[in-house]
C-alpha cells in the first residue's frame, strides 16, 4: 500500500472511531500504540492525528499528550445549531429521494439502535445513531454535505457517546419523526420540528435528544 493510500486509511480509522463514539472526551491517544495495533509505522499515524488535530477533531497537549478534547459550551451549541441546520436540510433531501429500499433501510438501523440501547450497548448503540444520520445524507444524495457532516461529527461524535446511556432513548424516538416524514415524502415537516440536542455536562434529567 503506498504512503498516501496508507495514510489515508489510518485516517479514516481515527476519524471512524471519533464519529461513531468509540473515543470519548479525555480519551489519551499513543501514537506508538496506535501503530501498533494497525500494523504500521509512526508516521502515517503521526500525520493523521496531526491532521484531526487541524480539524478540531483531536487535541494537542504536548507531543506525548494527544486527547479527544471536551468541546467548550459555546463551541458545543454553535456546532449544533449548524449541525441541524444540515442534517435538516439532509432530511429533507431524504424525503425528496428515498424510494421503499431507503425506507427499509432506516427502519433496520433504528431497529438495531433499539436492540442495541435495549441490551445496554452503547458504544454500538451510538455508532447506529451516527450511521442513521449520514444515511441521509447518502439518500438525498448530497456528498458535500455529507462530508461537512463529517467534519461535525468528528468533534460532535465523542460528546454524544459520553451521555448515550442518558439520552438514547430520546435520540431514537426523534428517529421515528424523521422515517415518518420521510415515508410521508414531507421534506419540510422534519424541518419544522426542531431537533432537541445534548448540553455538555447534561444530566439524564435535562438531556435530550440528537
């Protein structure tokens, strides 16, 4: 594999395990040990951690200290509000395009999130969550925006992992909202119900939905 293609896969390991909540806040990431466990050297490694790190994605303490930083209230609600200004618009999308396949689809994965929250699994729990929400954008068929939601996510992902075990239950009832308006083809009915969101810090009784 050559360096770039290598680089690149490491990349997408990292930014996988962020926006699918297998990190958390705080988490300490080794370079040397994440070279490790993927099988390569240093390098490719050091130059993806260092690229999440522009992105907002990592933290950089020192070179011995890389963390997944805990987002500040004020960077926490502005990328919220942009975060469902887009995935609204994703929504709507969705709405325009999906034909019974897409439908199915969204139902299994909700399916899935239940059974998963339901057994107490919330790292799987929230990967699901995580996919759920770029299905809609595959389904509008808009990789811009998807990938935007990407960049998102890679900060947003670790903070809804950390209260899933909280607010789970809320996230997925909002899933419903979005099939039905889906199954409806209303692209403007999901927009006009606002998606309820974490606070950081929330407690289970003034958290909810994302």
């Amino acid at each position: 594999m050559g360096q770039n293609s290598l680089g690149g896969s490491v990349y997408q390991h990292i930014a996988e395990a962020l926006t699918k909540g297998a990190l958390k806040p705080g988490d300490r990431l080794k370079i040397r040990d994440l070279a490790q466990q993927m099988g390569t050297s240093v390098t490719p490694v050091r130059d993806a951690v260092l690229r999440l790190v522009h992105e907002g994605a990592l933290a950089l303490k020192s070179p011995r200290d890389i963390r997944v930083p805990s987002l500040q209230q004020e960077r926490y609600l502005e990328i919220r509000v942009i975060r469902l200004k887009l995935e609204g618009l994703a929504a709507e999308g969705a709405a325009m395009n999906a034909t019974p396949t897409d439908i199915a689809r969204l139902e299994r994965l909700t399916e899935d999130n239940e059974q998963a929250l339901a057994r107490s699994e919330f790292t799987r729990a929230t990967a699901i969550n995580q996919v759920f929400h770029f299905e809609l954008a595959e389904i509008a068929a808009m990789p811009i925006l998807r990938g935007i939601l990407q960049n998102l996510w890679l900060q947003m992902g670790p903070v809804i992992a950390a209260a899933y075990a909280d607010g789970g239950r809320t996230m997925i009832e909002v899933h419903y909202d979005v099939i039905d308006a889906i199954r409806r083809h209303e692209p403007r009915r999901r927009r006009g119900r606002p998606a309820r969101t974490f606070s950081p810090g929330a407690t289970s009784s003034s958290a909810t939905a994302s």
